[in-house]
C-alpha cells in the first residue's frame, strides 16, 4: 500500500511515463504525414480502440487466467501468430495486385 510519502514519488513516475512518447504516437504521426488528416485521425482512432482492449481485458481478467494456465497462453501465441501471418500474407498479396495494376496502368499510358 502507498503511504503519504511515497505516493507523491509515483505519481510523478507515473506521470512521466504518461507523457513521454511511445510508438503509438510515431505511429500515428508518420501515417498523418504519410496520407494526411484522415489517415492520422484512423491511425489515431485504432491505437485508442487497442488500449480500450486491453484495458477491458485486464478488467475482466484474461491476464490472470492466461498467467494461470499455460494450455490459455499456448493457445493465445498460436491465434497471435496465426493472426500476424494472415495479415502478413493479406499485405503481400494486396502489394503484389498494387504493383501488378501500376505497371498495367503504365504500360495503358505508354500505348
């Protein structure tokens, strides 16, 4: 428990790890200078939308009963990979079919 000295201590701590950046707010400022205001207002909006996760899932207690049971965070890696891998595979094939209808649209402009 925080006492009436200490809590002063960690509320400045908390408060300085509350403002310092962190990769969402680089995130969300290379995709507004990448693709403008709508683009860093999405980017914006899912970082939040993350972070409500989270925080609703830590409400619940899914970290505890994943800490609790290594069979739940087995199962929690395999569905993350397989996730990263579905969209790993969803971002090459949408750059594949991009390229592909740049160099049509060239090749239109060219004849």
């Amino acid at each position: 428990m925080l006492d009436s000295q200490t809590f002063p201590l960690f509320l400045a701590a908390a408060l300085l790890v509350a403002l310092t950046p962190g990769p969402g707010i680089f995130y969300v400022a290379a995709r507004t200078l990448a693709g403008g205001r709508s683009e860093g207002l999405a980017s914006s909006f899912g970082t939040g939308v993350g972070g409500f996760v989270h925080v609703i899932a830590a409400t619940v207690g899914v970290s505890a009963v994943v800490m609790a049971s290594a069979e739940a965070f087995t199962v929690l890696k395999i569905a993350g990979a397989v996730y990263l891998i579905w969209l790993g595979i969803k971002r090459m094939s949408g750059a594949v079919m991009f390229g592909l209808g740049a160099s049509l649209l060239i090749a239109r402009r060219d004849s």
